[in-house]
C-alpha cells in the first residue's frame, strides 16, 4: 500500500511530466488580484479548484506569434497567428472512485492566423507551436491527442506507466524531453529543440495511434526509458479506424536515459533509436526504372530507421534555489542514405531559467543546428531541383509578465535547403498567455 500512497501524493506532478500537461496545471488557480494570480481568468468562482479537488484538471492557452522573413529564404513576409489550447485531465481514481494510478488525458488546439514556414522554405521548421493540427494556411479545431493512462509501481525509485490511445507527437516528445517544451516556452525551432529531421519520414504524422509503455524515475521526475509503438497513417485532423492506422505498418521507438550528478547538478546521457515497419520507395536514382505505357515506376522498397545520441547536463544553480539554473543540450541523429531525404542532423543548445535574481521566471537560450541530406536523394532531385543541407541558429528570451503572461523576442538565421536562397533572417515575438 505505501507505493499506491505515493502514487497518490506525486501523480498530478508526475502525470503532467510524462503525458505532456504544462506545469502551471498542478498550481491552484487563485489569487485575489489579476496581477498574482496564476490564471488570467482565475479560480472561476471557486469552480477550478472544485473541479481538480474532484479530480478533473483543465488547463487553457492562448499563443499568438508574429513572425516575418525580412530577409533572403524563399519569399520577404510576415505573419500573425496562433493556437488556443484546451487540456482536460480526468482523475478517475478522485472522480469515480475506481483504483488508483489511472486517468484520461485530452489535448485539443485550434489555430488560426498564418505561418511563414513556406517563406522561410521547406524543412527549416521556424515555428512548432504553429505545426498544429495542420502547417500552412489551416484553420479549425481538433482533437489532436486523447490517451488513457495507467501508473504502477516499479520498486522504491521507479514507476511504470503504460498509455494508448491518439497520441499528440509533441506531447510525446515531452517524454523524451520534459524541458523542451512545445515552441511555446522556449525555442521556437523545432531543429532547437530535438535532433529530429531524419526520423520525420519515418512518423509521417503529428498525431498517430498508438501507446507507450514507460519508467518514470521519482528522483528527476522524468522518463528514464521507453518503448513507443504508433500506427504511420496521420490522423491530426480526423478519427480514421485503428487498423487503418496500421495499414502499412508501425513506427517502433525506444530510448533509455542514463542519470547523473556533475558536482550535485543533474544531467544525463540518453540512447535512442526508431524504426519503421512501412516499406517506402528507394531514393536510389537507378531504382527507378521506365516502363513503356505506365510512366516511370520504383522497383526497390526500403525501411526506414535512425538512432540518436542526447547529452544534458545543468552547469550552473543558483545558491538555495535550484530552479534558477543553466543547461546545455548536445544531440545528433544519424539513419540510412536510402529511403530517408534526411541522413543525419546535429544540434546543440544552451539554456538559462532566471538568470536574473530580479527575473526569477524568465527564460532565454541559443541553439544551433546542421541537418545533412541524404546524397540518394539529391541526387535523385536534382534534374528538377539544387538541393543542400540545412543549417540554422536562434536565440531567444522569454520576458514573465505576470505568473499567466509570457512575451518572447526570438530571432532565427536558417539555411534552407534550395541552392541559390540567401540565408533568411527570421524575427519574431510570441505572447503566450495561461487562461
């Protein structure tokens, strides 16, 4: 019974960590003014904290971005949008009263406005927070993740937990990465925040059925290890069936995350590697051959894979308060030359949380990234098209206004991957604000 009674205890703050729920959920709400509360609109009458007390959390953001292209990249432009996202977490354990360790999680987003993903060219990914549901120009509501998920007890430094249902790829990247955040908190740049372009032909998707089965270490509050398994059929913005999903086979992840302590500060090494069952056509120019009467036809099938190396380490706390601290990432992810257009990508990133004794709450990091095409399929393209590697920088900082608002400065340099396009600079402001 004493592993179920920390359950009880620590599940909140440990069910926000591994499913994807931001931190500010597991605060109360309250506040006498609208200048310390936790939430723009507040404890709604005493009904917010009713409602977690019984077991249901919901959580409201509101993120708007105004990004432009000033200079080189495909096209000079600006951009206003944004996304609101509505997080519901259902306890069943405190609302119904069946056993512990169990909840439903819900995410949905909508977003509205435009991004200048296509100005700034394809593959430089300069905004995550505006990749869902859809890029580009989309508009609309849906639900992009709805998961049960059960926690169990693994001995005295472990928990388990096991997850099925519509998974939210970004949410899910926060259990490889419970820092990173969703391009909302810190880095906009998806190639800053994760070593990922190699394995995005092999997802194929920003929302996948499918499960994970998980150890959390109590200690970091973290997922030390991982199996991920996901249908490859995308279904961001609609429910098609489960078999459907896996109709042409499952994405397979795994990682496991090593710990330690440099002179009491904590960092870790992490070991990662996807594969995918999906055959897809060979990148290999002389795998496609002429056949008279039906076009040009690919003769060779190929599955992808990749394998990723992460090293994070806090180098810097301040003096009784361990929130305040400064970390770097390092990571690199290599795949096959065939059937992947990416081969391998490199970054690495620095980042500070109240760096400042006077700004205990904001934010600021640089990053920096090379991402290598595969030499099969700039080949294979290049008939119609001069392609390169990718390459880019950031830097941000993230001002607290109060505990519920937010405002960043960002600023990106990003090669694309088109021989000829100068290198655009990409500023941009983002106001995230907690409802």
């Amino acid at each position: 019974m004493t592993s179920y009674k920390l359950l009880g205890n620590t599940l909140v703050a440990l069910v926000i960590v591994a499913t994807g729920v931001p931190i500010h959920a597991a605060e109360p709400a309250g506040g006498d003014s609208i200048w310390t509360r936790d939430k723009l609109t507040g404890d709604w009458g005493g009904a917010r904290t009713y409602l977690s007390d019984h077991g249901i959390d919901i959580d409201l953001r509101l993120t708007q971005y105004f990004q432009g292209v000033t200079s080189g990249g495909r096209d000079t432009n600006s951009e206003y949008g944004g996304t609101v996202d509505y997080r519901l977490k259902v306890d069943t354990n405190k609302l119904l009263g069946t056993w512990q360790g169990f909840s439903v999680d819900l995410h949905a987003r909508t977003r509205f406005g435009n991004d200048i993903s296509a100005d700034a060219g394809e593959l430089t990914l300069p905004n995550t927070g505006m990749l869902m549901p859809l890029p580009g120009d989309y508009d609309g509501t849906n639900i992009t993740g709805l998961t049960v998920n059960q926690f169990f007890p693994l001995g005295e430094n472990h928990l388990g937990l096991f997850t099925l249902g519509k998974l939210d790829i970004i949410d899910a990247v926060t259990l490889f990465f419970p820092s990173v955040g969703y391009g909302q908190e810190g880095f906009w740049n998806v190639n800053s925040l994760v070593s990922a372009l190699p394995w995005f032909g092999a997802v194929n998707g920003l929302s996948l059925y499918g499960g994970w089965l998980a150890t959390i270490n109590k200690e970091y509050q973290t997922g030390q290890s991982a199996i991920l398994v996901t249908g490859t059929k995308n279904v961001t913005t609609e429910w098609a069936s489960l078999s459907n999903s896996f109709d042409d086979g499952a994405w397979i992840a795994a990682f496991h995350r090593f710990f330690h302590k440099v002179d009491d500060k904590p960092g870790y090494f992490m070991i990662f590697g996807g594969f995918s069952t999906r055959e897809q056509a060979s990148n290999e120019a002389n795998d496609f051959v002429f056949i008279p009467g039906q076009d040009i036809e690919n003769t060779e099938q190929k599955k992808p894979w990749d394998i990723a190396l992460y090293l994070r380490q806090v180098f810097w706390q301040a003096e009784g308060d361990p929130s305040r601290n400064a970390n770097f990432l390092v990571g690199g992810t290599v795949g096959p030359d065939n059937p992947q257009f990416a081969q391998w990508s490199i970054f690495a990133n620095v980042e500070a949380y109240g760096p400042m004794k006077s700004r205990p709450h904001d934010r600021m990091g640089v990053s920096g990234w090379w991402n290598g095409l595969s030499n099969n399929f700039t080949e294979l393209v290049s008939p119609v098209a001069d392609l390169r590697d990718l390459y880019g920088f950031e830097i941000y900082y993230n001002f607290a206004l109060t505990k519920w608002a937010y405002l960043s400065a960002d600023l990106q340099l990003n090669q694309n991957g088109w021989e000829g396009d100068d290198l655009a600079v990409i500023p941009g402001a983002r106001l995230v604000i907690e409802l």
